[in-house]
C-alpha cells in the first residue's frame, strides 16, 4: 500500500507564489514543483521536499511517509469479511458490534479462538516495509466501519424497535401513513401535484430509499407546513380525498422531527466534506447523546421509547469508538474539538487523554526537530451544533499552539483517516455518474486527474468571471 505524503499548503504558498490559490488537492498541484531531496536523520519518517522553482537554501517543504493506520469502509459483509480475515490485527478501532437483527450487514463466520490463539503475532517495521526490505505479504489495514452508515442503522433499524410500544407504533404507522398517502399523490399525477403547489407556494419533499435521512427532511418539511400553514394542508388533503391530520399526529409529527434531528444533523455533519477528519466524530457523537437526554428531559407524549432506542443504538455501535484512545487523541489534536468534548461527555476520563496527548507530544518533540515555522487558519465556523462541547474563547488560546510543527504533525497524524466513506464518494462523484462500468476500471493516472478537476472546478468559474470582467 503506498504511503501518505501530507503537506502543509499554505507553507508551500509561502516559500512558491507560482500559484496564489490554495488547491483543494495540493499533492496532484504541487508534485512537479517539490521534488524529494532528503530524509531527516533524527526522525525517517519526515521527508523534506525543495521547490525545483525558487531553490531554497535551507527552507523545504516537510512532509511525512506513514502508512494509513486504519481504512473506512461500507459497511458491508464482503468488506467486513475481508479485513477481518486479512487485515491488521489491533486494538486499534474494534468493530461497531451489530445486531444478528440488522438486515444490511450479514452475519461473519465465526472463528476458532483456539486456532487463532495458535497464531503468533508477527511485528512488521514500518521502515522496512517503506524500503520493500520485508518479504511478508501486505496486510490490510485496521478496519473502520463508516460512521454515516452506522449512523443510518441507528436511526433506521434500532429507531425501530421503539415500535414495540404500543403508543408510538399507533402514533407512527397512522400519521406516516396518511404522510405516504400525500407524497404518492405528488408522484404520481401532475394533476395533484400542481394543486400542491398552488395551494402551499411549495411541492413536498418526498422520500426515497437510498438515504435514511430522505424519510426524516420529508416529515420536517410536511411538519413545519402543518405548523405555518394548517388550513392550506388541510384544503389540500379533502380536494384530494385523503383522510386530513388531527391535533394528535401533528403532535407527534412534531416530536418525531424534534427528536430526530439530533439524528439527521449528525449525519449531515459525518458525511461531508468539510469536517472530514477522524477527529470530528466522537465531538459529533458526544453532543447527540447530550441532546437526545435534553428532548427526552422537557416531556415527551409519544417519543420517549424512541429517544431510548436510539441512545441504546448509539452506545451499541459507537460504544467501543467513544472509549477508544486513538479516536481521543485525534480529536484532542483537532483544533476545533481539543478536550471540551470530552469535559462535558465523561469527566472521568479527561485526566487519562490528557496524560497520553502530553506523553504522545513529548514523544514528538524529542523525535522532531522544531521549526519556527507557523501558519494562520482562516476555516470558516460552522453553525452552533458543537455549541455543547467546545469553547471558543479557551480554544483560541489552544489554537495558537498550532504554530509549533509538531501539533501540526500530530494533527496530520492522527487525523489522515476519514470517519465517513461519504465524503470520499462525495468528492469523486459527479451527479449520477458513479456506479457505472466505466467507474469500476479506472487506473491510477485517470483517477488521480478525475480528483485534481473536481477539486479545482472552482478555478473554471473564477477564469469565467475574469474573461468576461470589462477591460
């Protein structure tokens, strides 16, 4: 498997002005301008890359040959079964364990503990593994489940055993069928559809089967038009000869849009693009959990077994990632998140993350070289979903410790893999051009290209805006 070079792109903006902008994908952009030169002889695993155009005498861009130490994946059986039987044996990021009742992952055979106790655990150098000097066979790496599915099995198949109750299944089954009733009517004839949208200014979001949260934006859009626009909805359901929603279902229309939100904007926030950073997940999970105990705490009619389910859900498949130090230190490391998650999600292990993130450091420090070298962030901030567990004013002062390279170097280190395989599908696809035959035999070349235009489209847009400015 060939390793990771992780640069520092606004460093390599400083010492080369050959391109002002800052690339999406910098390695691809900057590759025919640094070129490999030496290796740190305290440290082999950072590498240092010249400028072939500006020839710095002793400034260069440092970059770093790690492997990947885990690798996320669907959460499918065949990929399940596959590192399982091939891949690294660790600590490191146990599997989510799954219900035998979860219909989109299939059992794993079982293996013999015996026979596996028999096996010797064989420790392959990283380095030698770099210099091809091991003969051993390539191992896949740790296996990591995606979060965005996990987070749908949540809200799909453990949301459904609160059905169990008999008062949110009568509540359930009566207002989300009459919902399909509306929705099927939208579909199927422009007739109903264009009456929808005269009478609401709107037409209905309507559910698919491909993404859970589909099913939860449509009950928000229909619940806020019960809210806002009541008598229009009811107009609507009599011209089209549905059976109209009485003030107990749009209570519970309400509710279920207010529990589950906690649910959908987590999801939002794992599979995109912008916070796609080992370290983000735990701080998305950890104010989950604290908003669902807020719902469930200011009275709930017909929603208090769901928002049981799904904490028993999250803690089920989340539980081994919320306790697991590599998962912690990524984000102790994240600038944003440091340890005001975890001050407010389990004091009681904030002094033990502390004490390993300040051994980890101390480990760097002694193994890297420092360089006064530093560099600014301009990341935009997002809404108030971590509003619970960060705090800005401490963080600022955390923030300005991203100057010293090691932090950065941990930063990179710890946060190379991606919570979610969304955001990697997300930024590769275009539309509904992705599982095609053409897709599935790209070589390396054509799939280095097709990521360098789609992370740099953006410079097609401003080239229009420039040809087209008067002179």
């Amino acid at each position: 498997m060939s390793h990771v070079c992780a640069f520092d792109a606004p460093a390599a903006q400083t010492e080369c002005r050959v391109h002002q902008d800052k690339p999406q994908n910098p390695w691809p952009h900057l590759k025919d301008f640094f070129v490999f030169k030496s290796v740190d002889e305290r440290n082999a695993s950072v590498l240092f890359f010249p400028c072939v155009l500006c020839q710095p005498k002793e400034t260069a861009i440092k970059g770093h040959r790690w492997l990947p130490h885990w690798t996320t994946t669907d959460n499918g059986s065949n990929f399940v079964k596959a590192f399982s039987q091939f891949g690294t044996e660790a600590d490191l990021l146990p599997d989510i364990p799954e219900s035998a009742a979860d219909p989109d992952v299939e059992g794993i055979e079982d293996v013999d503990p015996e026979a596996e106790a028999m096996d010797e655990v064989e420790y392959i150098s990283v380095e030698a593994t770099f210099d091809g000097s091991s003969g051993l066979g390539h191992n896949l790496p740790v296996h990591m489940k995606c979060a965005a599915h996990t987070f749908s099995l949540v809200a799909s198949v453990d949301a459904d055993k609160a059905l169990g109750s008999t008062v949110l299944k009568s509540a359930y089954r009566k207002a989300i069928a009459k919902a399909q009733a509306l929705w099927n009517q939208q579909t199927r004839s422009t007739v109903p559809a264009d009456y929808i949208l005269d009478e609401l200014k709107r037409r209905l979001v309507v559910p698919n089967n491909t993404r859970w949260n589909s099913t939860y934006d449509s009950a928000v859009v229909l619940n806020d038009l019960l809210q806002q626009k009541r008598g229009a909805v009811h107009r609507v359901m009599t011209q089209l000869k549905l059976q109209s929603f009485p003030d107990s279902e749009i209570d519970f229309l309400k509710e279920y849009a207010q529990v589950m939100s906690s649910v959908a904007k987590a999801l939002i926030k794992i599979q995109g693009e912008d916070q796609a950073y080992l370290g983000s997940l735990l701080p998305t999970v950890a104010p989950t959990i604290v908003k669902l105990k807020e719902a469930k705490s200011k009275g709930l009619l017909y929603c208090s077994n769901l928002v049981d389910a799904i904490q028993a859900g999250i803690t089920k498949r989340f539980g081994p990632l919320l306790e697991d130090q590599e998962c912690q230190l990524a984000a102790a490391f994240h600038p944003k998140f440091c340890l005001f998650w975890l001050e407010k999600h389990n004091y009681s292990q904030l002094s033990r993350v502390k004490k390993a993130r300040e051994n980890v450091v101390e480990t760097a420090l002694r193994d890297t070289v420092e360089e006064g070298s530093s560099t600014t962030s301009n990341e935009d901030e997002d809404d108030d979903f971590f509003s619970s567990i960060t705090q800005p004013q401490a963080c600022r002062s955390h923030r300005s410790m991203k100057s010293k390279p090691v932090l950065i170097n941990l930063f990179i280190k710890y946060n190379t893999a991606i919570p979610s395989s969304a955001a990697l599908e997300l930024l590769f696809s275009i539309g509904k051009d992705i599982l095609r035959a053409k897709r599935a035999t790209l070589s390396e070349a054509n799939f280095e290209r097709l990521m360098f235009l789609k992370g740099n489209t953006h410079h097609l847009e401003e080239m229009e805006e420039w040809l087209v400015k008067p002179e």
